[in-house]
C-alpha cells in the first residue's frame, strides 16, 4: 500500500532542454580551414631568384664591411697598446729622473763634504783667544 500524504504539495521537476549550439564548432573549423590555406600558401611561394652578378655584389659589400670592422678592431686595439706603452715610458722616465735627482743630490754633499775637509786641511791653525797677539816684523 502507498501512502500519499495530502499535506505536502506534489514535487515538481524542471528540465531544461538545451538546445545543440554549433558557433564554436564552426568558428574553430574556419580558423583550421584558414591556417591550412596560409600554411600551404608559404610553402609555395619562394621568394625571387637573384642572379648571379647581384650575388657577387653583396659578396663583395660583406667582404667590404667585414675588414672595415677588422681595420677599426686592429685601429683600436693599436691605440690601447700604445697608450699603454706610452704610460709605462712616462713611469720609467719618471724614475730615471727622481734617481738621477738623488744621484746628483748625494754627489753635490759629498763634494761638498770633501771641499770642507780639504779647506779644512789647507788653513792654519787659529790661534788661540787666550794667545798675545803675534809681534809682527819690522
């Protein structure tokens, strides 16, 4: 036996019915269809023959830069070295100077030196402060 209770209102059920939406489907078929087109469109296509005398040209152009760019790299390169060569010179001159100077300085001391004790040598004795003073001929 089924209950029914006659309180409770009877349920009701919704349905939705959807409908088929092919937009999408058709939209990423044409973007398929166009990108096969472009793919098969670059494949066939190839750019114009150059002729031979155009080829030797730009040949003879990358030649041409390439040893410019060489002549500058070398140009540079040479300029760094004798700037560093230069410097050095300064430095060592430099130092031959500063040693010349102090050769010089300690050979004027000691010929200086060596005048005094000559002069030294050479003079009389002084006489004493305490001495009469010499009698002096007549």
């Amino acid at each position: 036996m089924t209950y029914v209770d006659p309180q409770v209102p009877p349920t009701e059920r919704v349905v939705e019915v959807r409908e088929r939406n092919t937009t999408g489907w058709m939209v990423a078929g044409i973007v398929a269809i166009v990108a096969v087109i472009a793919v098969v469109f670059m494949l066939t296509q190839r750019p114009g023959d150059l002729n031979r005398e155009q080829m030797m040209q730009a040949q003879e152009q990358g030649r041409a830069a390439g040893m410019m760019e060489g002549a500058q790299s070398t140009m540079t390169s040479s300029a760094q070295q004798a700037q560093f060569a230069a410097e050095n010179a300064a430095r060592a001159a430099s130092a031959v100077a500063d040693s010349a100077r102090r050769d010089t300085e300690r050979a004027a001391a000691n010929a200086n030196q060596a005048a005094q004790a000559a002069a030294d040598r050479a003079a009389p004795p002084a006489p004493p402060v305490d001495a009469p003073p010499a009698p002096t001929p007549q």
